[in-house]
C-alpha cells in the first residue's frame, strides 16, 4: 500500500492514552500521521508527546493558520480520518454537523473515508441518544470501530472499552484498501423484512432489521457501484448516497425487483420475504370473540422470488441467494443449505445462523458461501459491513462479470 495521508483525531477520554499507540503503529507503517487533538484531549496526553511521535504539528486551535485556512485543508487533504477514542460527546457532535472546534471543521471538509472508535462508560454507549447517533453515522457511511467489553475507568467493566490499537489501525488500512471494481455497474439491494397485513393494525413479519441489506448497499457504492436499495420495513436509517424505493409486503417487493432487476448488472436481495400472507385481509381491526378462544387464519403461499429470478434471467447473471437457518448443528445447517441451492437453481448461496440473539437485529454476522455443486467457497464473520465486504469479494473473484444476489435477509 502507498504511503496514506492520515488525519487521527483525539477527543477527551482517558483512553486517549491508547492513541499515540495509533498514531505510532500508523508511522511505522510509513503513512503520513496529522493528529488533531480537541481541547479536553489534550489534558489526557500531552501535545510534545504526539506531535513526537507523529512528526507533525498537532492541530488543535481552529484559529490556527487561517491565512492558510488550515481547518479546511487538513481535511480536503486525508486519505482517511479515524477518531480514536470518540467520546459520547464527539460522537453527538459529528452526527449533527457541528464546526465549533478543528475536528469538526476537519470532518465535514472531507470526503475521505470516516472512522470512529468510541470509549466510554456502559450507561453512556448504551444510552438511546448515544444509539441513535450511531445508527445516523452508519447510515452515512461512516465506521465504527468497537467498542469492546471489558474493564473500564475505576471499578467499571461492561461494553465501553476501546478497540485495541492495532485493531483500529487493521480497520483504518482496510478503509482505504476497497477496490473499486463495480464501477460503472448498476447494484439493485433489497433489505428488511416484509410484512402480510392481518387486518389495519396488524401483521405477519419477521425480525429482520435490514442492517446486512444496507451494508451490502453501502459496500457495493463504497466499490463505485450505482446502487438501489429496496427497503421493506426497516429498522435502521436508509442510507445515503443511494436510491431508495420503499416496498411493504411480499408482492410489493415481488414487483419493485422485476421492474428494477430488468436494468440492473448485480441484484443483492437480502430481504427477509414472508414465505405466506394471509388468503383474507380484514378491512377492520380483528376482535376477540366472547365465544371463543381461538382464531383460525388461512394462509397462501408467497411467490418464491430467488427461484424466479434463477430461472427468467434476461441475460446471463450470477444469483447467489441467502438462506437463513436456525439449525444450529453446523453440518446439518450447511446440508440445509445445499438442498436450497439445489431448489432455487442459483449458482451461490450464502448461509447464515439466526436466532433468538444472533443474525436478525445485530450489528455482526457469520455466515458460509457455497457454490451451485453445493461446495463451500468461503466465510466470513465480523461486522455486517466487512462480512458484505466479504461476500462481493468472494462472488466477483469467481465469476468476473454481473451477478445477482437474493434470498432470505440477514
């Protein structure tokens, strides 16, 4: 890899100690390492000892170099930006746009990649602004590294710690090491999971939060691809710097991806569809019935959108499909997945385990790639956007033309 011109910010958390390992490891490296500190940072580790180990000048006064409208230019020049620690603050801050110190002026005057390494006590990260300010940073495109469990500051322990350092680094490389291999494709995503309306108020669903569909979105536009993302019912903010077309049930999906696969190179469908709707919508809320304790629902049977995409391709395509599976004896789950493969006709399926607390509604995945013949081609397991990352990298590699993705959503 080139030499990176690397912006690390520092806000103020005592984990800004583990900073200058960052910076450090990020030098070794041979990259070149700009370190803007915040104030508060500053009262955690010292100003000679990172501009020591950077070999830069640190930047931390936003009314520094104006001649050289340095709070601008530090951002237009990185390569990639990575905030470690990112206090609850900070992050609250960069989710809302604000400018008032240099970090903030130097985030929003870039278009490089943004990472983000959050530390701070369990209460605080689990707080519901503190999520919510992190769903609108994935949402835009930016990574978030961590945090871990462990011991934190005093006698605390629990989800809070920062990334090690060189884990943030591996993460920071890996930001700027996406190739760009799909532009000039044209990338359809579907994700969330649909819904079969009993009645007004209620419905037949599935827990899908449509988090591994926006990471596939996100992964194939971060590779130059010009994506359209088909949304059904999710759980997490759309994403930007794509198209959105919003679907509820099964049908509504149905009808969206053969209007918008017909034009499309690659089509990821990691939608969760609803294998059955009910034959009879009532027009009005359902009530319970004094003589009865029962209530008997008729269901018919979804069309099967992975099997007809494999067998009305217009041209030749790749479908790689997505079964997930609560089987959780490993060889039993991969046989699961091979007589799938074999009935939808698709040429790859990706196989995930999802439960009660794992796959639907978290922020990682582990899931297994196998081919038509049914043979393991690879894995992947970690963030849902390093696993999406993973999966374009495993298909493309094998076959190096348009491909199509669909199936059950992660």
């Amino acid at each position: 890899m080139t030499a990176l011109n690397v912006v690390v910010g520092i806000s103020g958390g005592i984990a800004a100690y583990k900073a200058v390992s960052v910076v450090r490891e990020l030098v070794l490296a041979g990259h070149d390492v700009h370190v803007v500190a915040t104030s508060n940072a500053l009262k955690f580790v010292g100003l000679p000892t990172l501009e020591a180990i950077s070999r830069n000048p640190v930047h931390t006064d936003l009314y520094q170099g104006v001649d050289e409208v340095r709070h601008v230019s530090v951002g237009q020049a990185a390569d990639v930006i990575v905030v470690a620690p990112a206090t609850a603050n900070t992050i609250a801050k960069i989710a809302t746009g604000q400018a008032n110190d240099f970090l903030g002026n130097t985030i929003l005057a870039s278009t490089a990649p943004v990472l983000i390494a959050p530390a701070m006590h369990t209460e605080m990260w689990q707080n519901a602004a503190t999520v919510a300010n992190v769903e609108t940073l994935r949402s835009r495109g930016i990574r978030i590294i961590g945090p871990e469990s462990g011991q934190l500051t005093g006698s605390d322990s629990g989800p809070g710690r920062m990334s090690e350092p060189s884990d943030i680094v591996a993460a920071v490389l890996d930001a700027v090491a996406v190739t760009r291999d799909l532009t000039g494709r044209s990338v359809l995503v579907t994700a969330g999971g649909t819904r079969e309306p009993l009645d007004p108020v209620r419905f037949i669903g599935n827990r899908s939060s449509g988090k591994q569909g926006v990471a596939l979105a996100m992964a194939a536009a971060a590779r130059g691809a010009a994506v359209t993302l088909i949304a059904a019912n999710l759980e997490v903010p759309l994403p930007s710097g794509v198209r959105c077309v919003q679907v509820g049930t099964t049908l509504e999906l149905q009808t969206a991806v053969t209007a918008e696969a017909a034009s499309a190179d690659l089509v990821i469908m990691a939608a969760a569809v609803a294998d059955y709707r009910p034959a009879e919508t009532a027009q009005s809320k359902i009530k319970k019935r004094s003589d009865s304790s029962t209530l008997e629902l008729r269901l018919e049977e979804n069309p099967d959108i992975l099997r007809g995409l494999s067998h009305d391709r217009p041209r030749e395509q790749t479908i790689v499909g997505f079964a997930a599976e609560t089987e959780q004896d490993d060889a039993a789950l991969f046989e699961l997945g091979r007589g799938k493969i074999s009935r939808k006709g698709c040429d790859y399926l990706v196989i995930n385990r999802v439960g009660w607390t794992e796959g639907f509604a978290t922020d990682s995945n582990t899931v297994i790639v196998i081919n038509g013949g049914g043979d393991r081609v690879g894995e992947a397991s970690g963030s849902k956007l390093s696993v999406a990352h993973r999966i374009l990298d495993l298909v493309f590699a094998a076959r190096w033309h348009p491909f199509i993705t669909t199936g059950d959503g992660l």
